[in-house]
C-alpha cells in the first residue's frame, strides 16, 4: 500500500493500520498549530509514497461531543501530553509512544 497524504483519523480507521507494516499516529488537539505541527506534516510529507507506511492524526477535542476523545483514552494519551506520536508496527503488540 502507498500512503498518497496524511489522513485524519477517526475511530474506525484504526482497522486499517493492520494493513500496514507501520503506522506513525500524532494525537493532538482538535485545531493543532505552531512548530510541532509544521515538523509532524513535514514527516509526513517526507514519507509521502513510503511503501507500507501510514502517517495520520487522531484531532481529539475536549468540548462539544469530545470527538476522538474516547479513542485517546483507549490508546491512554492525556490531553496535557498533546502532541503524542504513537507507532503501531506489524505483528507487535508493544506500541511505541513519544511525547513531543
């Protein structure tokens, strides 16, 4: 699979990363701005065409119906962390996270 953009994310395209040997996943507010999003869409204009990888962002919003807030619990990324880099790999389980 080619990755042809970075994605947002919604819960159910979580059934998607399976398909990939590796996905890059930024957990960040709902609007995300400044120098840390600018480097994140870099990475994933970069990566752009990198066979087998998908770059994407779960926007999680703490007010109104809180989307992607449930998904970010399920993953335990905190708010106050924003912005995580969670990376999903193929046939492991451990997910590795960084806050940035």
């Amino acid at each position: 699979m080619k990755l042809t953009r970075r994605v947002n994310m919604f819960p159910i395209i979580f059934q998607i990363v399976p398909k990939f040997r590796a996905a890059l996943i930024k957990f960040d507010v709902a609007y995300p701005y400044g120098e840390k999003h600018e480097e994140f869409t870099k990475v994933s204009e970069l990566t752009r065409g990198v066979q087998d990888l998908l770059v994407a962002e779960v926007n999680v919003k703490d007010y109104g119906e809180k989307d992607n807030a449930e998904l970010a619990e399920k993953y335990d990324v905190k708010m106050r962390d924003f912005p995580v880099l969670k990376l999903f790999r193929k046939g492991i389980k451990e997910i590795l996270t960084r806050l940035y």
